[in-house]
C-alpha cells in the first residue's frame, strides 16, 4: 500500500503528508483551511423530478426500475447521522440539527482555562487566544462553553475534543513552536507574525529538536476531570442535559505531522492504548454518562497502521516492504491497528466493569483526485465524486485512488466491531465529499445521507459545513426539512433496491411519529430517467407527496403536485437529470375493527376487558375504549395492548363496551362488536 497522496482530513486539510511540501496552507489565523466558505457555482443546471411536470426537458430514458420492499427487515436509523461540524445556529435551528461536533486540529491542544488553542501545521504552529469577551470570567464564556450555549438554545447534542495528546496552551499569549529567532530561517513565516515560522529550514529540512515548551505545558487526566467538572457545573452531566459526547482527540495518527512541534514521532499501538485509558477513564470518571469516540483516525490508513508505521512508511527511505509489514504492526502479531485497539477497549472493560469507548470513530474524505475540492471540477470528476460515495458502503467497488481497493467503509467498521468488541458504535465525525456549493456536491450530499442511514452508522458530522444558501445544505433539507415546517426523512430504514444505483439511487424508510413511507430518489445522470418504482407490502396510502429541489430556483425546494401509485403499488415516473426528490406517502388507511371483547367477571364498580387485536397496513398504535351507560357515551380509557380495566362503575348497572383501533397518523378504525355487562351489588 503506497503512502496517501491526497487527503483532506482536519489534521492536513490540503495536499500530502507533513513538511513534505513545505509551506502550510493559507488560512486565517482562526479558521482552518478546510472550513474555508464553498462559493455558489451560478453556471450549474439544476434538474429535478418530472412526476408532475417541470424542471428542463431531456429526452428521458429508460432508467432502472425501483423497488421498496415493506416487507423484508427494517432497522432504526440513528437521528445522529445528520450532524455537521461547527454549523452556524440559524442552519441547526432550521435543521433541527441533532449533534454538532468541536473538532478539527486546534481542539487536540486547547486550553479551557485560558481559551486559547495551538493552531498546529494549519496556521505555523502558533497559539493564538480565543475571543473572550471578558477574559477575567474564564474559563466561563469560553470558546467551548459559547459553542455549548449555542447548542442549548437549538436542542442540539454537542460533541466536545478532548486531549490525548498531553500537551495545551501554556499561557493566554502568542507564541510559536518554531520561532525563527530561536531556530533560524524558514520557509515560510506567518505573515501577520514573521516570528512564527512553518519549521521547514530553506533548504526544506525539517526542523527537530525544538523545545515543546515554547507553546505548551503538560496535562493529564486531573485536566480532564477538571473540565468535565465545570462543564457539569454551567450544564448539568451527560444525564441532565449536558455535553453527551466527547471524541478523543482529533487525528492522533497524524500528530507527527500535525502537531510535530510537541510530538514529533508518530504514536505507537501501545501509546494509543495507554493514553486512551488514561483520558477516557478521566472522562468516565467525571461523567459516567458520557460517551466517547475513538480513536478518530485520519482515514484510510488509520484503519490498520498506527501513526508510528504511517510516519515510518512515508519516510524517503522507508523500511522494506513497509506498508505491507510496518514495524509497529509486525510487533503486535500482524493485527492491524483499529482490531487491536478495539481489543484493548474491551480488555480494559473485562478488567475494570467499566466501558470507556462508546463509538469506534474514524475520518472519512475520498480520495479520488479532486473530489474533496471545493470547487466541483470537470465533468470527470464530477461524476467521480458520485462513484466515490461506494467507498461508504460497496465491496464491489474498487476505490480509484492510491488505495485501489474495496473499502466498504460502514460495512468495514461495523464487522470490526463485532468481530472486537460487540456493543461499540460506529462513528465518522469527520467526511465530506466536497463541492457543496454546487449541485453535483448537493447530489453526492444526498446520496451519502442515504446511505449512511441505510448501512446502519450510528453517528456522522460533516466537516466545513455549508452556508444556509448552498446546495449542500439543501441536501440536508431534504432529509430533515422538506416542506420548511419540519417534514423528515422516516427514523426506521425499509429495504429500497435500485437496478443501478450508480445512475438512479433510492432510499426508503418508515417514520415512526405518524407511520408515513418516505422515498428518497437521487438520478446522478445528466439523463431524464423514465423508472417504475414499485412497492411490495401494504402501502400506507396511494398518493404520494412530492417535494423536488430544482434548478428553475436553487433557493428552495418545491412542493410539486402530487402522484399515485396504482392498484399494484407501482408508481410511473420520470426521475429528470441530476435531481433529488423525495416522496411521502401518508397513512391515510385505518385500522380494521378490533375482535369483540371479552368481559371478565366484573366487581361492583370495575370490568376488565380483553379483546382480539386490530390489523394495519402500517401498525396499531393504541385502543380507545367506549362506554355507553343509558344515554350517555364517554371514553372509558385508552391502552397499547388488547386489554384494560375500566373503573368507576356503580353498582347493578348494565353496561355496553366497545373498542376502536387508531394508528400513528390518527386514523381511528371501526368500532368492534359490543359487549353489555351488568354490575353486581356492592
């Protein structure tokens, strides 16, 4: 395996590995490179679907035929898939966002008590202090509590970076790690600070030796608890409705590029390991309900190889035959990284009773060339970008990139998992698959928010999120607000097949709240699509809701009028060129009649009563019980099983019963035959 040769993780958002091309990348002093605004591309066609006319007119083809299967076995999708990095509050309040993550390289080393980080190879390794209104109140209205505060006011769980690292801030003050004064000219200097250099000498040999105290002072797990203590302070533990989450660190595999100032060799197995019981039983100890995320690797390789066999492997000279048998792999019996980490985790729980990692974490930026990039590129790589979205999920899918092999992401992590340690989750807290201020990112967004609720991950936050106005956000909005009051993407995945995915894809779920079917279909083709899409099993009703995102106004998403299925539960539609559309097919069959009910012997003032079940096309929610005593009617009661106990009755009274069924989406079926019942005296 040759060593990466684009990736855009947090930790290296541009180019490839550490020092190797000198100058860092240009940013803000307060804003990695990655989270760098995507602008709108204005000359895209937007297209979307034709089921009630609209949108450009193409010749339409004959496109794979869609299949839903209501059937076959369903699984709940996690609301958490629908996270992002660092979104602005107006966009997770629209979103209903569920989780946002603080993450990326200056949160491995932040200081909550001076807030201020150590912006690391993204900006010349300089620590730079936070915007404090009132530096004197710290650590109150720090950057981290002011990014909790904003998830408070939206409902959104919050994602915290804690450090492995064992490095922060020494003081609420610049400095830098490689000061030219100290070690002499460099390539390239802050421009805004000539001091601080990128510590690559001229002659473009890195600089070694440096002191890490120039920046930094040790911490360790009493950090940790102190943090985690005034956290639960301003609001209440993980139980109370505090921080949830906490990943441990960012990226540690790379730190010997990232953060080479203060950890210049790559971090071993066993130094993994270690740390991570160390910080993550702090965290634990702290806030027993809190849930931790590691080891929130890079990428590819960090599936396997630890940062000390990356950095070893990418050396001008590496070891022979190192990526296929790096040194630190070959010292822990040919086990690749992420198996033998999760075995130590589960070691740890097997000696301790106790659980310190929740989610098996791990980063996830395609590597095909120029997928990641802002801008959306030709048409080649546009239509890579596409393709690129089987990395998440496809064994029979060869990556085309350096890897050149099947990844099958999700499927990948979650057979590591079971296979290491049952119970962990599956988490990727870091992934984009670039171009979100185009359609084409729009479409790859949507087919990955798909898919990643279809292969079952339990949590995913995009990296650099989008601006309310891109196509990329409105990807989002498909899922989790489709109609601007709310309409969402079903919480239970439905079996939903394609005959080519790669051309027309689609995704089907049930939503729990009122029992709809919601239809996700996304044509990747620059092709009109003509494609039955056919449902197997009872349908909740034969009119479908249409909602499209179009190119006739990149400002918003359309209610289209709406389309039916026929008596065989086939829909006909055209799926217009690159288009995403949603369809929701509402409850509106109700229940059948319960079976008469069954008196048992009733007291003086009670009855119990017992009945046979109601059928659904989708499922019963509850049973209301009617009384009729003379003339009056009242509800008796309301239950979720075939059977309640009436109360309240006087003595040597008759008495008539009967039950009716209702669904999620409140429809109330027929009544069930009556049953009298007489009182007995006192």
């Amino acid at each position: 395996m040759p060593p990466p040769r684009t990736r855009r993780p947090s930790a290296l958002r541009i180019g490839p590995l550490a020092g190797a091309a000198g100058a860092p990348t240009t940013a803000t002093a307060g804003v990695a490179p990655s989270s760098t605004r995507i602008a709108v591309v204005a000359a895209l066609v937007v297209a979307t679907t034709a089921l009630a006319g609209g949108g450009v007119a193409h010749a339409a083809e004959t496109g794979p035929a869609l299949t839903v299967d209501l059937t076959a076995p369903t699984h709940p999708i996690s609301p958490y898939i629908y996270g992002m990095n660092f979104a602005d509050e107006a966009l997770a309040a629209e979103l209903r966002l569920p989780v946002r993550r603080w993450g990326g390289n200056a949160t491995t080393r932040y200081n909550y008590l001076l807030d201020t980080t150590n912006r690391a190879s993204d900006w010349y390794f300089e620590n730079i202090p936070g915007d404090n209104p009132d530096p004197s109140k710290l650590p109150d209205g720090s950057e981290t509590d002011r990014f909790t505060d904003q998830d408070v006011r939206t409902g959104t769980d919050t994602i915290l970076t804690v450090p492995l690292i064992g490095w922060a801030p020494k003081a609420r003050e610049k400095a830098c790690g490689f000061s030219v004064a100290k070690y002499g000219p460099q390539q390239s200097t802050d421009p805004w600070a000539p001091d601080c250099g990128n510590g690559v000498r001229p002659d473009g040999t890195q600089i070694t030796g440096n002191d890490p105290h120039d920046t930094s002072v040790e911490i360790g797990p009493d950090y940790i608890k102190g943090w985690l203590g005034h956290l639960a302070t301003k609001y209440g533990d993980a139980a109370h409705g505090g921080v949830k989450f906490y990943n441990l660190d960012n990226e540690p595999d790379i730190w010997f590029a990232t953060h080479r100032d203060v950890a210049p060799v790559g971090a071993t197995y066993d130094e993994m390991r270690d740390r991570t019981y160390a910080i993550a039983g702090a965290v634990k100890a702290a806030d027993p309900g809190a849930q931790t995320m590691g080891p929130v690797g890079w990428g590819w390789s960090s599936l396997t190889r630890s940062g000390y066999d990356q950095q070893a492997c990418g050396l001008p000279t590496p070891p022979p035959n190192c990526w296929s048998n790096p040194p630190d792999y070959a010292a822990h019996g040919g086990v690749g990284f992420g198996e033998w980490y999760l075995r130590q985790m589960k070691a740890y729980q097997d000696a301790h009773g106790t659980r310190i990692l929740d989610y098996y974490d791990n980063h996830w930026y395609p590597q095909g060339s120029g997928v990641t990039s802002n801008d959306p590129g030709d048409a080649a790589t546009q239509a890579l970008r596409l393709r690129e979205t089987r990395t998440l999920w496809d064994p029979s899918y060869t990556d085309e990139s350096w890897i050149n092999q099947p990844v099958a992401l999700i499927p990948r992590m979650k057979k590591m998992v079971a296979d290491n340690y049952p119970g962990t989750k599956v988490a990727v807290t870091e992934y984009n698959f670039g171009a979100l201020g185009s359609l084409n990112g729009a479409l790859a967004q949507a087919d990955v928010l798909g898919i990643l609720g279809r292969e079952g991950a339990d949590l995913a936050t995009l990296w650099a999120p989008p601006s309310a106005t891109d196509p990329g956000a409105y990807a989002f909005r498909m899922y989790r607000n489709y109609d601007g009051n709310g309409g969402a993407f079903g919480d239970v995945s439905v079996s939903a097949t394609s005959g080519d995915q790669g051309r027309l894809a689609v995704y089907g779920a049930r939503r729990t709240a009122d029992g709809a079917l919601t239809l996700m279909v996304v044509n990747k083709t620059g092709t009109d699509l003509a494609a039955p899409l056919t449902v197997t099993g009872k349908l909740p009703g034969r009119t479908a809701q249409v909602y499209r995102y179009s190119g006739t106004n990149l400002a918003a998403i359309a209610h289209a009028p709406d389309a039916t299925f026929d008596a065989a539960g086939t829909l006909s539609a055209t799926f217009p060129a690159e288009s995403v559309t949603a369809l929701v097919v509402a409850d509106t069959v109700a229940p059948g009649a319960p079976g008469t009910p069954v008196a048992g012997r009733p007291t003086a003032t009670g009855v119990t009563l017992s009945w046979p079940a109601a059928t659904d096309n989708v499922g019963v929610a509850g049973y209301d019980v009617w009384q009729q005593h003379g003339d009056r009617i009242v509800r008796a009661g309301t239950t979720t099983s075939t059977r309640l106990t009436v109360t309240g009755l006087a003595p040597r009274q008759r008495y008539t019963f009967w039950v009716r069924a209702r669904d999620a989406a409140g429809n109330v079926g027929a009544p069930s035959r009556p049953v009298a019942v007489t009182t007995p005296p006192r």
